[in-house]
C-alpha cells in the first residue's frame, strides 16, 4: 500500500492541476475566436493557410498535463511499505558554556585572544565528533542561550562565528546563571547522555556557582572545564575594538586567570580540569575531551530498530522529465523542426561547460622613495659602531642603538636593519629588557608615523599589539602607557582623517556629478528656450507680415470703393443737372432766356472780381467738409450693409 508523506500538500497540488488545464482551455478557445474572427471579418481561413498541425498541439497538450501531474505527485513523498533498519542512536547532548566577558579580550594564548581561541576549541571539538547534538550558552555578567540543542551543527557553528564581548551588558563572570541555563536544557532531555563543556577564565563573580553545582550532581552531570589565559602573568584587558580599558582610577585594567575556581568546579562534579600551559600551548585537550566523550556512546543497548518506509518519488521524477524532454522535441509544425533537438544539445552542453572567467586588475606601480645615498649612511654607521666599545655586549649594543637612531633619525628605512638588530640584542639583559624593548616600539612608532599615509594605520595597530605585550609584562611602566595611549590617539586620528578624506572625496565626486548634471540641463533648457523664442519671433514676424498685408488689401479696397461711388455721385449729379437745364429750357422764353443768360454771364464774371482770399479759403474748406461728410456717410453704410445677412437694395439706397 502506498503512503504519501506530504499528504497535506494534496490541496494546493490539485489547484496548480486545475489551473494548468484551465490556462490550456482558456488558450486553446481564444485562439478559435480569433481565427474565427478573422475568417468571417477578413476571409482568411488560417486553419488551411496554416503550417501548425492540430494533433501535435493536442498530444503537446497531453504531455504537459501528464508531466505536471507526476510532479505533482512526487510532491506528495510516495512510500512503500516500512522496513525495518538498525541504527545507532545519537543521544549525546553536549552543551558549551563560553565565557564572553571583557577578560576574555587578552591576548595572553599563543598570540591571540581567550575568547579566539575558545571559539576555535569548540568548533575543533563538534568537527571531531560528528552526528551529536550541540548547545551553545554564553554568560558574562548575565548568561544567555545562543543555541538550544540541536542536531544541525552548522546553526552552532554559525553562532560561534558571531560571538562577541559586546553581545551581553554589563561586565563580570556569572558561571553560576550559565549553569542554571544548562540544568533547564537537560530537562528536556533526560534520557541522553549528557556533558557540560566550560570555557572561562575563572574570574567569577563569588561563590554562587556551588549552589547551581548541587542540581548536576545530582543527575551525575560531569562539568568538563577548559581554563583559559595565562595564570602566572596578567594580561591588558582590550574591549571589543581592541583598545585598552581603563578602571575609574584612570589604570590599565589587568586580568589574571583563576585556575583555583575552575578546578574545584570541574572536581566536584566529577569532569576533568585542562589548563592552559604556556610551555605547550598546542596542547588543547581535545584528545581528553573527546575520550571521555567517546566512552558514552560504545553501548549495544543503544542500538534500535528503526522502521523506515522506502522512498518511491524516485521511480516518477525521471518518467516527468522525459515526458518534458518529448514535449520540447515535438514540434507544432505538420514538418518535424530541428530546434527542439537543437535546444536539448545547448542545455546538455551547458551542464557540461565549465566556464572560469578571471579579471585581472593592473598592478598599481609603487611610488618611488626619495634618493639617498644609502652606502654612505651605512659607512658612517660602521664607524659609530667601532667607535662606541663596552665590556658587556648588551649594554654596548644599546649605546649603538641611541647613537645611530639619534644621528639619522631623518633615514628611517635606511638605520631600520640596524637599529632593531642592536635593541633586540640589548633586550636579551634583564635590566635592559624594558628599555631597549620600549625604544625599539617607540622607534618603530615613528617610522610608522613617517611612512606611507596609505599604510600608517597598518603600521600603528601592529605598534599597539606590541605596546600592549609590552604592558603584560610591566604594567607598571608609566612611559610605555603614555606612549600606546598616544598610539591609539594617532590610529583613531588617521582613521577619522581616512575616512574624512573619503567622504569628502566621494562628496566632491558627488557634487561634481551633479555641477555637470545641472550644466548639461540648463544648457539644454537654454537651446530650448533659445528655440522657442526663435520660433515665436517667426510667428510673430509672419503675423505682423499678414497683417500690413491684410490691411494694404483692405485700404486698397476702401480707396477703390470711394473712388467708384464719387464718380457714381459725380455722374448722378451730372446727370440731374442735364436733366433740370433740359427742362427749364423748355418752359422759358428764347428772349428771357437770352437776356438771363446774359445776365448770368455777367455776374460770373463780376463775382470773381468781387471774392476776397478769405471767401476763397472757406469755400474750399466747406467743400473738403462736404467731401468728408460723403465719405463717412459711404462708409457707414457699407458697415451696415456687411453687418445684414441679406442686401436690401432699397434701404441701401
């Protein structure tokens, strides 16, 4: 009988089915219509223009739906019937207690932090034995659980890398609140072999951590302890950036580790004690660890029988990946194409390829140190060597050392060699440890301080170290105080100053963009406005054009237009005067009309003579007035006249 072990998928499962033969109905009716549509609107019947075969799509169709629902299928974990395998059972449970405090910072442990060096011994420990369930607990003033347990060590490896000083508040060494939280993680597991591994330096807050003792040995808990630090030589306490910390007194705080405390917990809980010894510092004590760990699991009665069904998924999944594969091969086309084979060939060959690109940046020439002449500064050296005698060697090499440094301290690249040749030399007396040890980092603070910008911090933070190794040994040395406190003063300097410097680089870079941004954009709004105003001055200028054009047209009209109605009113008055002489001279007498006439023709002739300047003047005025009135009276209407739909001859005249 089949058993699916994802059956609650079965839901979601037979949507994706429904919604795949949904999409190819939905495509498959448009696609009717459309063709449809075209052969009664357009005639163009594109089932027999067409060079795609119907059943191709269909049996493509098929394949789809058959592919998709096998998939489906294997989604659910089809599984046979049960059987029955024997299998060791990992019941161990090791939890590891990791002291975080600030103590944990020195660096007193084969060069390297306690806290470094814990994480590197926990992680040595979960490689070496495989397949058990690990915990992760740190602790410092409070304790903390970082991991529960679990089989999955890659989550507590992932924790170990991110551990701290700086992840819990506060600061002391509460290895009784750790212990609690290991008591509550046991609880849980009550049937497993279970091992507390503690890693401190024992610097505890009190005697609270007897009381959280009784709970383990009660459920014969063995708490195994690694001491860390040095017991015989205190080491600077550094915080998590590596700067010394200070009490309120303005000291060095010190720390030493207490190898006392560790001991008694590892004792009375019947674990084993492994310190850290100087003399041999690549004993760990994973060998230890690691046996007594070991002996726990070596127990037939730990072996069971477990029932596990067979996996059937395997046996479909290449059935829907050849149907896939047919389907991609199986052209639409009535004439079978060579692209779906073509397409199989480039994924085949894809898989295969191995393609390994490497960009390669150019070497940045080194800038070139200023000329010396460096011959002649080792033979003046060679002389103050031969010069300076003194019957013991260490004392002697001192003395050459001032010397030298003093002379061509302006050359430190070139006196580098010799100077710490002489001082490591002298370092080896007792009495002289100190101060050739201090003049040698006080030298190699100045050089460092007189080399490259790029590569002033670097120098620096490995002058600290040394400082602060220094200060280990003799932490009562005010001037070797002095001098780190104004090391780190000079690295924090050059940091800001770095960093300044680059951001204020990328604000110029910044600004510069946009200068260039906002240039190239009031460029362009000034071509377009220039434009424009160009384009509007033709417009204007063409419309001014047609204007005095429309009006020249216009004038001229309206001068014609008078000129032919005076003549009009010229020929009209003409006429009628014709008309009215006509008629008189028919209705009077020949003889009183000759004797009129004579007398007419006498008063034209005495009237010129009897008209003065003035009279003339006004005449001619009064016919200018006469001539304006007309013209008005014209214009008038012919306004009137344009203002009517329709002309009316008779109210015209």
């Amino acid at each position: 009988m089949i058993h699916f072990k994802n059956l609650e998928l079965s839901t979601y499962l037979i949507a994706i089915l429904v919604f795949v033969l949904l999409c190819l109905i939905f495509g498959n009716s448009h696609r009717r219509k459309v063709i449809k549509l075209l052969k009664k609107d357009y005639g163009f019947d594109l089932v027999k223009m067409s060079l795609l075969s119907q059943s191709r799509r269909r049996i493509r169709y098929v394949l789809l739906l058959l592919s998709t629902a096998i998939l489906c299928f294997c989604l659910l974990r089809p599984q046979g019937k049960e059987v029955a395998q024997e299998k060791e059972s990992s019941s161990r449970s090791i939890l590891f207690l990791v002291d975080i405090s600030k103590s944990m910072n020195v660096k007193d442990m084969n060069e390297q932090s306690r806290l470094e060096y814990s994480k590197w011994w926990a992680k040595k420990l979960m490689n070496d034995i495989p397949g058990d369930r690990f915990g992760l607990i740190t602790f410092s003033k409070i304790a903390n659980i970082e991991c529960p347990l679990t089989s999955d060590p890659e989550m507590v490896l992932l924790y170990l890398s991110d551990l701290n000083s700086s992840l819990l508040p506060g600061g002391g060494t509460n290895i009784a609140a750790a212990l609690d939280h290991a008591q509550k993680q046991f609880k849980e597991n009550e049937r497993d072999s279970r091992v507390v591994v503690l890693l401190s330096d024992g610097e505890t807050d009190g005697d609270k951590w007897r009381e959280s003792l009784d709970a383990l040995q009660k459920k014969k808990i063995p708490v195994n302890v690694i001491g860390l630090g040095d017991p015989d030589r205190k080491g600077l306490v550094l915080d998590e950036k590596g700067h010394p910390i200070r009490n309120s007194k303005g000291n060095y705080v010190m720390s030493l580790s207490d190898t006392s405390t560790l001991k008694q917990i590892a004792d009375e809980t019947g674990g084993t004690y492994i310190p850290w010894d100087p003399e041999a510092p690549l004993e760990s004590g994973h060998s230890t660890i690691e046996s007594l760990i070991r002996e726990l699991e070596f127990d037939e009665s730990k072996k069971e029988q477990v029932k596990v069904r067979e996996e059937l998924y395997f046996f479909f999944l290449p059935l829907a990946i050849l149907l896939l594969c047919i389907r991609l091969c199986l052209s639409e086309t009535k004439n079978a194409s060579e692209s779906g084979k073509l397409l199989l060939f480039i994924i085949f060959f894809s898989f295969n390829m191995n393609l390994d690109a490497q960009a390669q940046l150019p070497q940045i020439a080194p800038t070139p140190a200023p000329q010396v002449d460096p011959e002649a500064i080792k033979q003046e050296i060679l002389r103050l060597e031969t010069e300076i005698q003194d019957p013991i060697i260490e004392l002697q090499s001192y003395k050459r050392a001032l010397k030298i440094e003093e002379q061509f301290q302006e050359h430190p690249n070139i006196i580098a060699e010799h100077v710490e040749k002489h001082y490591q030399s002298a370092a080896k007396h007792p009495e002289l440890h100190l101060a050739a040890t201090a003049n040698l980092l006080a030298f190699r603070h100045r050089k460092a301080m007189q080399g490259e910008p790029a590569q002033q911090s670097q120098a620096l933070e490995k002058v600290i170290d040394d400082y602060i190794d220094l200060i280990s040994q003799y932490p009562d040395s005010s001037q070797v105080q002095e001098n780190l406190d104004l090391a780190i003063q000079q690295k924090q300097k050059l940091d800001q100053q770095n960093k300044d410097q680059q951001n204020k680089d990328q604000q110029n870079k910044d600004q510069q963009n946009k200068d260039q941004q906002n240039k190239d954009q009031q460029n362009k709004d000034q071509q377009n406005k220039d434009q424009q105003n160009k384009d509007q001055q033709n417009k204007d200028q063409q419309n001014k054009d047609q204007q005095n054009k429309d009006q020249q047209n216009k004038d001229q009209q309206n001068k014609d237009q008078q000129n032919k109605d005076q003549q009009n009113k010229d020929q009209q008055n003409k006429d009628q005067q014709n008309k009215d002489q006509q008629n008189k001279d028919q209705k009077v007498d020949p003889n009183e009309q000759g004797a009129n006439d004579k007398e007419q023709s006498k008063q034209k002739q005495e009237q010129p003579a009897k008209m003065t300047q003035d009279e003339a003047n006004a005449a001619f005025q009064d016919e200018l007035k006469r001539q304006q009135q007309l013209r008005d009276l014209i214009r008038r209407n012919r306004e009137q006249r344009n203002k009517r739909q329709y002309f009316n001859p008779e109210q015209d005249k």
